[in-house]
C-alpha cells in the first residue's frame, strides 16, 4: 500500500479509527492526491494503524469510539507490585541469586 500510494503520487494524511459496529473497529484512511484534495477510505484497522506506522503518519480515534472501547482497570495489582518494589525488594536478593 506504501508503495502503491507513492506510485500514484499520493500520501497518507491520517487513520482515524472511526466507528464501532458490532463489535468491530471501523478505521477511515485520509489521502492526499497529487491534485491537493483528500480523500477518506474506509479500510480494516489493522491495515490502516500498520500502513499509518510505516508511513509515519498519525492516528487518531473518535472520542465516542474510544469512550465505547476504555476498560477501566483496577490499579490494585500494580499497587501491589509498587509497593514490594519500594518497600520489600532488597539489593542484596539479587546479589545473593547472582553468586
């Protein structure tokens, strides 16, 4: 697609990932062509971020599309894993297991 885009004088401008439908990421590739004016394709997610990635170009999501997708999570494992770290993790464990 890269390259496909370079031959015909286009450039990708941006991915948004723009829509939900039943439980499926809907994404938008944003094209400029040689002519100046953008055009929006709709095309799968994972094509869009990996062809966005290799052209370095931005992606961004809608706001009703990352609100439908955020998982909230609870910070009482990594609570946990902070704590050992600043509190019962020792220098000497480590030298001790090196030896």
């Amino acid at each position: 697609m890269k390259q496909l885009l370079s031959a015909l004088g286009g450039a990708l401008e941006r991915v948004v990932i723009s829509d939900i439908k039943e439980e499926t990421y809907c994404a938008t590739l944003h094209l400029n062509t040689p002519s100046g004016e953008v055009k929006e394709l709709d095309a799968r997610p994972s094509d869009s971020v990996a062809l966005a990635l290799r052209t370095n170009s931005p992606i961004y999501i809608v706001e009703e599309v990352f609100r439908q997708s955020a998982v909230e999570l609870s910070f009482t494992e990594e609570d946990k894993f902070h704590n050992f770290v600043d509190l019962e993790l020792k220098l000497s464990d480590f030298k001790r297991h090196m030896e």
